[in-house]
C-alpha cells in the first residue's frame, strides 16, 4: 500500500482509532502546504494535475480522519474488514430494541411537539453515541478486533442518523415560552 493509499501514513501519524485531533490538522497543514495547487501555477500541466490530485486525496483523508465513525470505518475496512452496512443489517437484540423504543419516541415527540421531552431523548442518544465511541476505541486500538468494531461501526450509523433526524427535528419545533 502505497503512502497515497494510507491516509494515516499520509498525515504521519499512527493508525489508531484515538487520534489527537490537533496532530491531525497540524499534519494536513503539512501535507497541504507542500501539495496545494497554488505552489505549481507556473508548473507543467501535468505536475498541475498531480498536484491537484494529492490535493484532493489529502482533503479526502483529512475527512475521512477528522469523523470517528468515518476513522473507524476506514480503519476496519484497512484491517480487511468491510462494513457492508448495506448487506449486512445483523444487530444485536438488545440494539434492535432500543432503535425501535427510539423510533417509537421520536414518533410521539413529533405528535406532541415537546420540547423537554425532545431534548431527553436528544441526551439519551448523545449517551449511546458516547458509549459507543468509547466502544470502539477499545475494540478498535486495544483488543484490535476488527469483526466487533464493524458491527460497531454499523451501530454507530444508525445513531448518527437518529441524531440527525434529532437535530432537524428540534430546528423544526419551536420552544415553549414558559
């Protein structure tokens, strides 16, 4: 695998899910200062368009580095592990269960319109989505098992969305004046 190939070898820095986010935006300032297409503007057309490309796959990496579900996907699928988020919906019974109490609550939130009971569920998934960074930290840089944080990964989507839909749906409902 080529330096180009490996975003972690790209910006130098370890390939680990815990990354110091610092480190990362010191590295693609590196990177960017050395490849930016600005600096060969009076290049050949083709050093122009290699430049324009190094470009592009240091922003692409920067982030793909920069968003821990985007990381940890990208680590397991490094490790030779794919997501398949797609093809592969098997989750646990338990997570099954909480998606649909979710569900369920995001469904009677948006009937009644209430703002606390929103922002409760707003916390409870910010919870989960805490938990399961803290998750895959560990299965992903300590126990190095690459199956586990796949299915992790897969969890951690359906969360993002569910926040999301959170978010939009709290632009959406005015609070209450008490």
């Amino acid at each position: 695998m080529s330096i180009q190939d490996d975003f972690f070898k790209l910006f130098g820095l370890p390939a680990r899910f815990t990354l110091d986010s610092a480190a990362l935006d010191d590295a693609y300032k590196r990177v960017q200062s050395q490849v930016h297409p600005d600096r060969f503007a009076a290049a050949t057309a083709a050093e122009r368009r290699v430049a324009m490309q190094w470009a592009a796959r240091a922003n692409e990496a920067f982030r793909t580095l920069r968003s821990p579900l985007r990381r940890a996907a990208y680590l397991c699928e490094l490790g030779g592990t794919p997501i398949d988020a797609e093809s592969n919906t098997a989750m646990p019974a338990a997570f099954l269960g909480q998606q649909m109490q979710w569900r369920e609550e995001l469904d009677d939130v948006r009937e009644a319109g209430d703002p606390a009971r929103l922002q409760s569920l707003i916390g409870e998934v910010d919870n989960a989505h805490a938990a399961a960074l803290q998750e895959l930290e560990t299965t992903l840089d300590r126990a190095q098992d690459r199956d586990a944080a796949a299915a992790l990964v897969r969890q951690l989507m359906f969360i993002e969305k569910m926040r999301s839909e959170l978010d939009a749906l709290a632009d959406a409902t005015p609070a209450r004046a008490g």
